[in-house]
C-alpha cells in the first residue's frame, strides 16, 4: 500500500488548484498548513480505499509512511480535510475537466460515446434528495426503450409511505447523467435532481462530451429519443443513435430509429443503413458497464448528506476513476480495470 500514493498521482500535475480563488494566498499572510493539491491526492487516495468521510480520512492519514508520501509534514487533522472538502465541491467540475483532457491527451477515447443516467442513492436522513422513479429498473433495454415518458412523482407526505429502495423502482437519492467512452472512462457528466433526464441538460451534456472528442457515434436509449439533441449531434458530425419512441407522435414513423427521420429532413445525399445502425446499437450496453466501474469508485451511494457535498462526491468519485485509468495505462497494465496494479 505504500507505494499506491506515488503510483496513482505521479503523471499528474495539480497545482492548477492554487489558481483558484477559493484556494488563494490568504491576505493576511498566512500560510497553509497542508496544500489544495496534496489535500485533493490524499482525499481520492482515501476514495480508492473506500474511505470518505472527513473523520475517517483523517484517521488514515495518521500512518506517517502514508502522509509522507503526500507532501504533509505532519497529518492534516479532520478539520482540515473537512473544511478543502467544502471548497473544492466549488470547483470539483474544473478537476474532472482536466482529468478528461488527460485521458484525452493519451488517445483513450474512442469513436462510439454513449450517454445514460444512473441513480444515486442518498442517506433517508439527507432533506434535499426525494423519492425517484426509475421506470427501467428489473427491464430490458428493449423493454426500457419503449417506456412511456411519465414521471413518477411524491410529496412529502407520501414519504414514509413508499416501497423500501430495493423493490418496485423507487429509489431515494438523486441522479447523475454520464457520457463514457473508450476502456470504461466518463468524459461528460452532469448531477441532476434524479435519474430521468430532461432534454436542456442532455443537450449540455452532450455539447461538453464532443468538445473533448470527435466520435462517429453516440449511443443512447429511448429516453433520448428527442428532436434538439439529434440535430445537435448531427451538426456537430456525430450520429446518434436512440431507438425510435413512436408514442411520441399521434402519426409514427416507420422507422426503427430516430436519426433516419432526422437524417432523411437534413440531407438528400446522406443514407443510413438499418443494418449498420443497428449493429452500433448493440455496443450501448458499455455505458452500464463503465457506470458500475465509477460504482466501484465511490459512486453509488454517498456517505455524505446535502445536494453540494453529494455532487461534489459524485464528481470525486468520476475524478478516481479516470485517475486509476491513467495511471493503469502509464504502467502499461489495462486502463479499463478499476484497480491499480502496481
């Protein structure tokens, strides 16, 4: 375990977090105790462990070999990590950017994208998350695909009345729209409210997804069967490929997939064979595979209450699993595996 550390973070640079207004030089002059950048590598070092809260990493880091490695001259106590913690939720989106420019920089993308939401589960106790629907829950893809778009909502009041978490679809918690790509690695993502996705921040989402790529396909189940976000992909030069919802049309289609209409209203000269469509189709399924490798990675169900500090879980958590890749495929080991090997 001693060497992990210096395995993990030694092809990254996280000085960049001192540019930061949260993370400036006081003005009073006074100095830090332990720096934002060994703070960040100490905190996703405890995820890697399965370690999260502030009391508990700190715990960790009393092992002199093991805070040593970070730089600290003596271990930073749970104050410490807890008030970094409370900051770097502020600008946790900017770490995930660069570490997607890095598994960019080494050529780990490739020309399939594919975009799905998954729950987050939250604490009972947590009075910002609310209960959620997953109408997919236990179903097929094909059967998900043709799922109607109605939302399940709940008061309050009606609370303590639902099915435990584990039964009928309903979830507590939140949810987290991701974009993956290449060896299980996400390259867009965006917290929200709860698993369903509405179209703005699919399109966003998306939008963030290209700018870091150029991939020829981008897959994605009905629930994205929706106009903007097609043409958004097409004029973008990017195909994407949703199952066709003929319950959104009072006179359907005929068509398996949506891109074929869209195609077909855009350009004259451009054809899409069904049989190529759907032969792409069937790699969607990785998504699910690279959201349980972020699972692995602290995902799935935060040990922290509260939208911010949930998101800023969320986002450490994708944050460790691009980490791990990057450092896997520095030491020419498979940088799909959620684990290091040293």
């Amino acid at each position: 375990m001693d060497t992990i550390p210096l395995a993990l973070f030694e092809h990254l640079d996280f000085s960049f977090l001192t540019d930061f207004p949260v993370f400036a030089p006081d003005p009073r002059g006074r100095t830090r105790d332990h720096e934002p950048p060994e703070l960040l590598e100490a905190v996703i070092y405890c995820f890697s462990r399965e370690i999260y809260s502030p009391e508990e990493i700190a715990r960790e880091l009393r092992d002199e070999l093991l805070y040593l490695q970070f730089g600290f001259d003596y271990p930073p106590s749970h104050q410490s990590v807890r008030r970094f913690l409370t900051d770097v939720a502020l600008v946790v989106e900017r770490v995930f950017e660069y570490l997607v420019e890095q598994v960019a920089d080494r050529d780990l993308l490739d020309e399939v994208y594919r975009i799905d939401g998954t729950d987050v589960h939250a604490d009972r106790r947590d009075k910002e998350a609310s209960w959620n629907y997953d109408p997919t829950a236990g179903e097929s893809d094909e059967e998900s695909d043709d799922s109607d778009d109605t939302e399940q909502e709940t008061s309050e009041e009606d609370q303590d009345e639902q099915p435990d978490e584990d039964s009928g679809g309903y979830y507590y918690g939140y949810g987290c729209l991701v974009v993956t790509t290449g060896p299980k690695l996400p390259v867009a993502a965006a917290f929200t409210e709860q698993k369903k996705v509405d179209q703005e921040t699919a399109r966003r989402v998306t939008q963030d997804a290209l700018a870091v790529g150029n991939p020829r396909w981008i897959l994605g189940d009905g629930e994205f069967d929706m106009l903007a976000w097609h043409d958004d992909c097409i004029k973008d030069t990017t195909v994407p490929i949703a199952p066709y919802n003929e319950r959104n049309a009072s006179d359907p289609y005929d068509i398996e997939y949506r891109v074929e209409q869209r195609i077909k209203e855009h350009s004259d000269t451009v054809r899409l064979w069904q049989k190529q469509l759907k032969e792409t189709y069937e790699q969607r399924p990785q998504v699910e595979r690279t959201i349980g490798g972020c699972k692995d990675c602290g995902l799935e169900t935060p040990g922290v209450r509260g939208r911010v500090r949930v998101k800023s879980h969320v986002f450490l958590s994708l944050c460790l699993r691009l980490i791990l890749a990057i450092a896997n495929y520095e030491r020419g080991n498979n940088p799909g595996k959620t684990t290091l090997e040293l």
